[in-house]
C-alpha cells in the first residue's frame, strides 16, 4: 500500500503543478538494478507511475561506454556497447515500456566530457591521447577519480554530439540531456597543446596565464563551452525539433567557477529547453539558501524552464526522509518552481510512497 506522499501538504501546493510540470527522476545504472533487465525496467517505470512521476532521465553513457549499442562508438573504439548490458538495448526496452505508461523518457548522457574513473589503462586514453585534458603541471586533468578531456578540443566535441544525434534519430526519445560534466571540464584545464596554441592564436601569441581561474581564461573556456551548448541544441533540433534539450549543471555561480559552466547564459540564449541545476543539500535550511539563489538568478520569463535538482538518495545508502523531501517541494511551490527531478530512482525502492496525490 503506498502512502499519501502529500498528505501533509497544503492542497493549493499539491494541486498546483499543470501537466506540463516536470515531476521527474533520475535513472542510473550504478547502486541501482533499475536497468538491468526488461523485468527491472518494468518494475522501475511501474514505480515511478505510481510515484506520481512523468519523466524519466536513463543514463545512455557512462563510464566510457555507451549503454545502448552504438555504432559510433565502435567506430571510436572498437566497442559497441557497455559488456554489462551486450546483447540488450535498455535504452529501447525502457522507452517503449516507460511510453506505454505515458511517462516521458529523456537520455542522460551522465559520463560527459569525462573518459574514466580511477583507471589511468582506459582504452579512450590509448586510442586518443591527444584529446586528454592537462593542468598546468601539464598532468592528465582529474579531478574527483574523473579522468576528463580537453572539452574544448573538437575530438571529444565531435564524438558526443555524433552519439547524442545517433539517440535523437534511432530511437523515439523525448528529449536528451547533458549534466555536471556536459558541456564541462575542470576549470584547472586547458593546458594541453590544442588550446595552448588556440590561446595563443587568439590572444596574439600570448602565452597561457599561469592561474587556470584566471578571470579572462576562465571566461574564454567558459564561452566556448557555451557556444558548443548552442551547436549541440541546434543540431537536435534540426533533426528532431519536439526533442527537449535540457541541461543538469552544477548550482551557479560555483558551476562556472570549477567546471565552466555558464548556464545563465545558455537559458538566456534560447539554447536549453530546460535547466535542472543539482541543489543537492542534506537540510532544509541549505536548500532553503540555495533555492532563494537560483530563483534570484532566473528572470521571471524563464522560471517555468528552470527545474530543481534535489538530492533524495545516494548509493552510499544515503535516503532523506519523507518530511524533508515535503519541505523542499513545498519551498520550491512557494517560490514558483512547478516541479523537479529527484536524484535518484532508488528513492522509490528504498521508500514506498506516493508522490503528488492529493
């Protein structure tokens, strides 16, 4: 029997979200069984109905493989497919079952510009050095056991828009996403030789600044990942114009800081059909600040493309309770947010609630 997840709640709060309103959750394939067979998906797009919720994020690539069988990547490298889920396409299996329960069905390209995790053998590092992200000690960028390229150089650039073009036209999805790491790199980054001569064409031979956050660095890197947001948002919608593009970055302006993303740029730029920033916080009080943040960064012409992120469950075994996640929905109501995106699926395993009943 699953419980009244907004029993508590006032009903102007649990009624006030239109269809259109995203109620949605993220769907990986780590600390999770959700993908990993037909039954599972069947079971996880069940739940998730039941939840109350209308959108489904999946993780298509992740930890250098793509999870449906791709002929890019194997292209690339020889692999089609991540061995965990060969012979299978979860990616199809979980849009036909998700669409058959009138629940939207989004690809999530998690892994990004990153290659690796703590494994310094990767087969993208081999075949493709010289796309490899370098600090200024002229080190492999890494920062928190993720090995990244240089998103700046047009290798990587080429290879994720020729992977998310290949989801948009194979297969009946509804929108594709890009997080933390999508367009992103490490701000420490750039000290390869493609952007050491890109800086130095463009700055008149200058050399590059020492300092990775340097303000007009920064900034350089920063707006090239902001025009490949635009090229990837174009190239979607030229071949599938109802396909959202929405993005999950990092709370501003810490995003631009370390991982060089500017996205009040990209919401302002007409190039983000959605933003989900990660206001990923373990109290009230924090999310309560950084709420009041992000909804004094979003003009009020934009609000309703702006979703937040919330942190529900962590692999760690990490679950927030039931009443701080009503606190946060219904601060996110009373500040005019009309839905969000639970991280992660596991919540509703863990917890046997009903999201957005009245």
């Amino acid at each position: 029997m699953f419980v009244g997840f907004f029993g508590s709640l006032p009903k102007s709060i649990a009624q006030s979200s239109s269809p259109a309103a995203i109620k949605g959750t993220w769907v990986t394939n780590v600390a999770s069984d959700a993908l990993i067979s037909r039954d599972h998906i069947r079971q996880t797009v069940s739940r998730a109905k039941q939840a109350g919720l209308n959108t489904l994020f999946v993780v298509v690539w992740n930890g250098g493989y793509t999870l449906y069988p791709s002929l890019v990547q194997q292209q690339y490298i020889g692999i089609r497919q991540h061995p965990e889920f060969a012979g299978r396409d979860p990616l199809r299996e979980i849009i036909e079952e998700g669409h058959r329960a009138n629940l939207k069905v989004h690809a999530w390209f998690e892994f990004g510009f990153s290659y690796a995790y703590k494994d310094t053998n990767s087969l993208w590092l081999k075949r493709y050095p010289t796309w490899c992200g370098r600090n200024v000690k002229g080190e492999l960028l890494q920062k928190n056991g993720f090995y990244w390229w240089n998103a700046l150089h047009p290798g990587p650039q080429q290879l994720l828009q020729s992977m998310i073009l290949e989801v948009v036209k194979n297969y009946d999805i509804d929108g594709i996403q890009g997080d933390d790491r999508l367009p992103a790199m490490p701000a420490e980054g750039g000290y390869d030789a493609y952007t050491r001569a890109a800086y130095q064409q463009a700055f008149n031979g200058a050399s590059l600044p020492e300092n990775p956050k340097d303000k007009s660095f920064l900034k350089w890197k920063a707006d090239q990942l902001s025009s490949y947001a635009a090229k990837i948002y174009q190239a979607v919608k030229k071949e599938k114009p109802a396909c959202i593009v929405s993005w999950a970055p990092s709370i501003y302006p810490w995003s631009l800081e370390e991982y060089l993303q500017d996205w009040p740029t990209w919401l302002k730029g007409g190039y983000a059909d959605l933003v989900i920033p990660q206001l990923y916080r373990y109290n009230i009080e924090a999310y309560t600040t950084i709420l009041k943040q992000l909804r004094s960064q979003v003009p009020d012409s934009l609000l309703e493309k702006v979703v937040p992120g919330i942190l529900t469950s962590l692999g760690d075994g990490y679950q927030a309770d039931v009443s701080l996640m009503e606190k946060m929905v219904q601060l996110n109501r009373s500040l005019g947010f009309k839905g969000e995106v639970f991280f992660y699926y596991e919540t509703i395993n863990r917890i046997p609630f009903s999201l957005y009943k009245d």
